[in-house]
C-alpha cells in the first residue's frame, strides 16, 4: 500500500522510502574544481569542495528563480532567464559560512 499525506517526511511504496516530492525538485546549476551550485526549491547550496578556501554559502531563491551561474576562487557569479537578474558575490567580502536572505541584486 501506499500513503501520501503533504505533512509526511516521505512517501512509502511496499515497504520502500522514495524521496519526497519537494526533495526531488533540485538542479545543479554549476560543478567545477572549486564547488558546487545547486538550487533546492527556493534556496541555492553552495559548498566549496575545500572549506580551507571557501565557506558553504546559502542564498534565499524564491523570487530572483536563478538558473545558470559559474564558480571561480575570486567570486560567483548567477543569473536568471526567467527575472533577467544577476547577482555577483566577491569571495573577498566575506569571511564566514554566511546565510544570505537580504543582499543586493541587480
């Protein structure tokens, strides 16, 4: 049998465990030698694949709907098709894992 209920942590099929469905909806916006960028819903995950360069970063996502970006040691870079914005975050303005709710967008 099967349940399905918007409260439940995830959906049981015959005794096996499937992701939810708001875990199902991510994308890989970037992967390269320094991090990886991926969007979760409506926040954006960017861990650095060596923490002694970089921290993780999180950016709120629900109205800019970013789509593309890139990731270098100097800055990251993202952009949207859908709002035509652009967000450029130089790594040498921060200085610790850092959630980013409120920053300024172009």
């Amino acid at each position: 049998s099967s349940s399905i209920s918007n409260d439940a942590e995830y959906v049981t099929e015959d005794k096996e465990i499937t992701l939810k469905w708001s875990e199902r909806s991510s994308s890989m916006i970037v992967w390269n030698n320094i991090g990886a960028t991926t969007c979760y819903c409506e926040q954006i995950q960017i861990p650095s694949h060596d923490v002694s360069h970089h921290h993780s970063i999180t950016i709120d996502n629900k109205t800019d709907k970013y789509s593309i970006g890139d990731l270098s040691l100097l800055v990251i870079v993202l952009a949207s098709f859908q709002t035509r914005k652009r967000l450029f975050i130089s790594y040498q303005s921060w200085d610790s894992n850092m959630r980013m709710d409120n920053y300024d967008r172009k």
